[in-house]
C-alpha cells in the first residue's frame, strides 16, 4: 500500500487511475514504455518532483522499461539545464533507489570526449541538432556573450550530448521536458521542439510526450508546451 492510499485514499484512487491507467492508455496519446519513463523522468526534474522520481524511477527499473545507466544519463543531462543546485537532490534519490534495487555503483563511464575534444565535438552536436549557423558561433556572436555560447557547446553539448546511454533523439526530448517542466524557458522549449523535428521526431510524437508528462507537470506548463510545439512546427 503506498502513503497516499494509507493517508490519502480518494486522491490516490483519482490520480492512480489518471495518471496509471487513462493518460498511459489513451490511444492518442501512448508511448513506448521506454521513450514514456525517460521522459516523465526528465520532467520530474524539471519540476523538482524529487519525491516523486522516486517512486517512477522505482518503477521504471521493475519493469525494465529504462536502464540504470539511461536513467543517470537523465538526471546528469539535467544538471546543463536546471543547475547542479537543483540536481543535486535527485542524485540523492536516484543513488538510493539503485540501492534499493541492487544495482552495483558507480555504473559503467559513458564519457566519449576529452577535455581537449568536448569543444568540437559538442559544437558538432549542436550543428546536428540546429543547422549550419551554429558552427563556432562564440566567434560571431556579440564579444560580451562568446563565453556563454563557447561553455554551450563545451559543456551543455560537449560534456553531456555526447555521452552513451542515450541516443540523440533520446536526448533532445529529455531536454524539451526540462524546459517545458520547470516553466519560463518557452523560447528554448520552442527551441528543443524544432531541434526535435530536425533529428526526425515529429509533431505528433511530441504531443504524445506532453500528454504523458501532464499528470507531473499539470495543464498550464503543459499547454505552454503544446504551444511550444506548434511554434516550432510553423
């Protein structure tokens, strides 16, 4: 039995069926198990849903839906979005649920660059995701921003989009629910929705995303994020 229904009963029975079994079982609206936890993961952390993260995290890794090392991948990536001030927590709850679960620490590396190389190569990552004009951009930029874009592709591109774990359409939607979870990035989150688009995902998918993350992140950041998608679509 779990808390809410020992505490909580009616809440429980309403939200266990909304968010277990009609948004998971709406036609219009189903997902791969896999792409489906991945993604209630990110939003989790985009909505600081620690407690949470938790119990799915937990779920996810009973029914094998994600890997351990998908899962940290998730909540490493984040840290480029959110801030290690609000990750932090979550590899808190990660680590003691893979204690839970058995899972022998620390998993397997999945770094594929060097200090030397994560500046081309997460530059590359970005020409991939966003087109040509974003090769080497820190160098036609305004002078006062060539820091931030040069740590873009350095550290938010170079030390975590090519890391293994995860593909990169796995990671361009576990970014587009980060930015859509924790609110007030809409013009990154229309952003990620187009770099989405660019590797192959397609409107349709990433409705189906939103619809599956609205029980975690509720209706307003989820009709901002539809609207995110429709911009982007244009």
């Amino acid at each position: 039995m779990t808390e809410f229904e020992q505490t909580d009963p009616e809440f429980a029975e309403r939200f266990a069926y909304f968010a277990g079994e009609e948004v998971p079982g709406e036609p219009t609206a189903k997902l791969p198990s896999r792409e489906r936890y991945l993604a209630i993961l990110a939003a989790l952390l985009g909505c600081q849903g620690a407690e949470q993260l938790r119990v799915t995290l937990a779920e996810a890794l009973d029914t094998k839906a994600v890997t351990p090392v998908e899962a940290r991948e998730v909540v490493y990536q984040g840290t480029a979005y959110l801030g290690i001030g609000r990750t932090r927590p979550f590899f808190s709850a990660m680590n003691e649920v893979f204690a839970e679960k058995g899972v022998e620490l620390p998993l397997p590396a999945q770094a594929t660059t060097t200090l030397e190389t994560r500046g081309a190569a997460g530059n590359q990552k970005q020409i991939d995701y966003f087109g040509e004009h974003m090769r080497e951009n820190w160098k036609t930029c305004p002078a006062e921003r060539a820091n931030v874009n040069l740590w873009l592709a350095e550290n938010c591109f170079g030390d975590y989009y090519t890391r293994g774990g995860l593909s990169d359409l796995d990671r361009e939607m576990v970014t587009f629910c980060y930015l859509v979870a924790q609110g007030g990035c809409e013009p990154q989150a229309t952003a990620h929705a187009g770099a989405n688009l660019n590797l192959g995902r397609t409107k349709d998918f990433l409705y189906r995303v939103v619809m599956q993350i609205l029980p975690y992140i509720g209706y307003p950041r989820s009709l901002n994020a539809l609207s995110c998608i429709d911009n982007a679509a244009k």
